[in-house]
C-alpha cells in the first residue's frame, strides 16, 4: 500500500516512503528500480536526465517499442501512473493559466474564468507576485528577452504548493479528496478496483463492471451517472472496451514539444550572491502566446523545492534548468489506438500510438531550440545541446476524449463532459483539452472537471447516486 495518507504526493514524503511509493505505481513495473526499466526502452533511445529523474519513478511505459508506420515517430515513454492519486502524487505542481487561443473558445470567458478560479482553490495554488532572491533576478532578465507586444508577460510560475508553517506543501490528489471519505455518507474509494467497462443499456450508461484485483472477481455496480477519469490515455481505453467508439475516441492525441536543457547559472546569478526568498521557489515562467506558442521554465535548483537524485557532476549549486514546452500541430493521425483482440497487463485492449511531426512542428521545434539557446545564454552556460525530449516525455497527454461544440466526429463530448450519444455518461482528465496548449494541463482539466461536476450535480437534484452493487 502506497505510505500515508491517500493521495498525497510523495514530494511530502520522507525519502525512503517516496521511494517506496514510486515503485508501487509502476504498473507491470511494480518494484522495478529505474536501471531496469530503461532496458525497455526502443533502440536509439539516448534518454536525457531530466527524463531519467521525471518520467521513470512512479511510472510505467504504454508503448514503448512502437511499431512505426513510415513517418511516425510515436510515443516511446508514454508513460502512465496506477494507485489512488495517479500521477497526481508525483507531479511537479505547476499551474500557469491558458493564454490566448490556449483557452477553450466555446466556453464563454467568465464561465471558465470562475472555474479556473475554482481549480486554484482547490489544488491550492500559489500564485507569487514580487520577490527579492534569485527567481526575481531570473524573472527580470526573462522579461528583458521574452516581453514584447501582444505577448502575455513573463510572470512567476504559479503551483500547487503552500506553506504550512515551515513546511512547504504540494497538493496531491489529497486536496481534491479532501474529507470526503470520512464526511460524506455513500462515497467509497476501492483500491485495486479496476473498471474493466461502463455498462450501456439502451443508449444510457447505467453502471460499470468492475474487478477486485486482490480476488479476481468480477461485480457490477449500478449508477445514476458514471464518470469516466483514467487518465489521457486510459478514458479512451476504458469507453473503448465499453463498445463506446465515437469517430474522434483516441484520435486528435496532443502531447507538448519538449525541450528541457540543463545549464550552469554565470557569476551574476550565483545563488550565494542572494538572500534566500523560501517564499519564491516557483520559477519563471515566459507564458505562451499566439506569436510565439511555447511555455519557456527557468528554475535554478538551487531554489527548487522539488526533491532530484542528480549525478554527483550536476549536483551543484549553480545548476538550473530552461524548460520549455511547445504546442503540437494537432491532427486526426495522432492517436492513441486500441485492438479488439490483444490485451495489455491489466486485460484491457492493447495501446498501440499513432504519431508524427508535420512541417509545422519541424519550425516549432527549431525556434524551441533557439528559445532554448536565448534563455540560457542570458543567465549562464548549457551543459549540453538543447535536444528535444522523447517523444511522451512531457507527461501531458490531451485530446484523445475531446470536448466540443457540438457533434460532428471531431469530438467525443461536450464542454460539460457528457459524452455525445450515450446518456449519463461523463468523462475527465487531460484528454478532454481541444486547443492546441503549451500550458501545463492540470489546472485546466480540474477546471473542467469542477465546471462539469457543477452541472452533474444540477442535473442529479432529486435523483440517487450508487443505487446498488451486484456480484457478478
Ligand atoms: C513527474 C510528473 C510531473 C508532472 N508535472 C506536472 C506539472 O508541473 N503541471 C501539470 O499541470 N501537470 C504535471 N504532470 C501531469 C499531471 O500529473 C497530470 O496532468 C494529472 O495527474 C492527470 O490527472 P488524471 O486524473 O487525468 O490522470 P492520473 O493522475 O494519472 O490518474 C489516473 C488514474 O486512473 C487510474 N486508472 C486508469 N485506468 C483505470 C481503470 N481501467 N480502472 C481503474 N482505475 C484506472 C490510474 O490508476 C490512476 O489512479 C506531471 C506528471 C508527472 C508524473
């Protein structure tokens, strides 16, 4: 069982239970320690250290020797987390707002202003606005290279971390179970419960088979409503199985560009030359804009509350990072499939990954590099060429269970989440994001969940939840 208490993240843990806990939600990986897994990776895979340090604890592969059509390149270290709080208790925690052409168009502004207020709320985000150390230096040097018209400003990066007295807290999926468990009569979290389908009864969802993975049985249960949220890549598995299979189910996956490059920070930004600001540790974020649609990060790990084993030769004090994320030219061909007839670890429907660049993205990531080069150089020296990371490094994987405006087989549901043709039927997570982003997701989809949930709650005044569960 995953230590403390559920769905924290394991960057309040101490050291060996964050440990313990990485290697609990690996999936088929269980227990593997992180020398082993790279052995899975495909040939040619030269993976960077921020990949080894970010992407393999805690997580486990989705297709990662994929078989390429001519052009694909896929998406070798798709990665995914299994446990109660998923990658929700290992993530980094950083929250920037959609910008411009980001944000959802047929949401009106004040609708998905109000949620996004909400989402910070609830994960506790901590947005800061002036500071004296070394993340203001950074952010004014930032703003001297990256500000100019029409482009949203450079800014510290706002997370879900607060401070509780001397501790600095990150918000795992904890503060979105908050007390439910022992405050709300009727809600129940089983563990080792895998939904294996949504039960679909003349066009309504009317429940979910279910197996206890401890037993192996088999139930169902009924429900006024089912909401679907396994993560980008495992929703669209989970309708899949169901027999739920609109035209844009998998299809329209939408993983950032990345680029993360490791640098030493020169004389003038030296963290011993500042006073310590505890309460500025965020970073710097350049944010995106429509003229120039990447996210730039800029953090010196020397004020980085963010816990990495580094090699002993980066373990320095001047280390810091330019981390910057770029949006893909989003197309029907990128997608995640499913096969009727193979299974994966778990018995649902085996992932296969469809994805390739277009011309587009071949210039996105040529002027990443470039954004790459401009940002270090003005505060130190790269250790190493800017390369673009693997392909799935970035952790963020949308579309697959599209919103739209209405149903013409580019989406799987609405902008409540309700699944097009199949009543009472939602789903969540990353993968419900339609707009070509940047931005780290994570505020935006909780803003979408907390929109939807709104309206759920509307539409189930007078109606009962879970009304029975029945062993199969
Ligand atoms: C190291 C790291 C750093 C990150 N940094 C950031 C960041 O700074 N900012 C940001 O915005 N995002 C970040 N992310 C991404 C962020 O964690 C995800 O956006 C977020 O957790 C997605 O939430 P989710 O609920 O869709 O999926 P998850 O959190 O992955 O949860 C999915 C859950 O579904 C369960 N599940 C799947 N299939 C089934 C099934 N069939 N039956 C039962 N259960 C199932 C899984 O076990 C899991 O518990 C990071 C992720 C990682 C790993």
């Amino acid at each position: 069982m995953i230590p403390g208490r559920r769905g924290d993240h394991t960057q309040n843990m101490a050291d060996a239970d964050r440990a313990a806990a990485q290697l609990l939600t690996q999936g088929p990986d269980t227990g593997v320690e992180r020398a082993a897994a790279l052995a899975d990776l495909a040939p040619g895979i030269d993976p960077s250290l921020e990949f080894r340090q970010t992407v393999l604890p805690g997580l486990f592969f989705a297709d990662p020797r994929p078989t390429l059509a001519h052009g694909e390149i896929g998406l070798p270290v798709a990665s995914m987390a299994s446990g109660v709080g998923g990658m929700g208790i290992h993530w980094g925690t950083a929250c920037p707002r959609p910008q411009q052409s980001e944000r959802i168009p047929f949401i009106p502004d004040d609708s998905l202003d109000a949620a996004l207020d909400h989402a910070e709320q609830l994960l506790r985000v901590t947005k800061v606005e002036d500071g004296t150390g070394l993340t203001a230096a950074l952010r004014k040097v930032m703003a001297d290279e990256f500000d100019g018209p029409g482009l949203a400003p450079v800014e510290f990066g706002a997370s879900a971390t607060h401070w509780a007295g001397d501790q600095l807290v990150f918000s795992g999926t904890s503060v979105i179970l908050g007390e439910l468990e022992q405050t709300v009569p009727g809600f129940e979290l089983r563990a080792e419960t895998l939904a294996r389908r949504v039960l679909v009864e003349d066009g309504t969802a009317v429940g979910a088979e279910l197996q206890d993975r401890r037993s192996g049985a088999v139930y169902q249960v009924r429900a006024a409503r089912v909401v679907v949220c396994a993560d980008g890549l495992r929703t669209p598995q989970v309708l899949f199985a169901s027999g739920i299979r609109p035209r844009a189910l998998g299809h329209y996956l939408n993983e950032h560009l990345q680029m993360n490059s490791f640098l030493l920070l020169n004389d003038e930004f030296d963290p011993a030359g500042y006073p310590v600001d505890d309460k500025n540790l965020a970073g710097v974020r350049i944010p995106f804009s429509d003229a120039r649609p990447m996210q730039g990060g800029v953090v010196a790990m020397a004020n980085s509350p963010y816990s990495l084993q580094l090699d002993d030769d980066l373990a320095t004090a001047r280390l810091a990072v330019v981390a910057w994320y770029a949006a893909k030219d989003i197309q029907f061909g990128d997608a995640v499939e499913f096969s009727d007839t193979e299974t994966d670890f778990y018995g649902m429907p085996k992932m296969t990954i469809r994805y390739s660049h277009t011309p587009k993205d071949l210039a996105t990531i040529e002027s990443m590099r470039k954004n790459s080069v401009r940002s270090a150089s003005r505060i130190g020296a790269l250790t190493e060429e800017p390369i673009l990371a693997v392909g799935g490094s970035s952790l963020h994987y949308q579309g697959t269970v599209r919103m739209g405006a209405w149903d013409d087989g580019e989406s799987v549901c609405d902008s409540y989440l309700r699944v097009w043709e199949v009543d009472h039927l939602y789903v969540g997570g990353n993968g419900v994001i339609p707009t070509t982003t940047a931005a780290n997701p994570t505020l935006t989809m909780v803003a979408l969940a907390w929109r939807a949930a709104n309206q759920l709650v509307q539409e189930l005044d007078g109606t009962e939840g879970i009304v029975g569960a029945t062993a199969k």
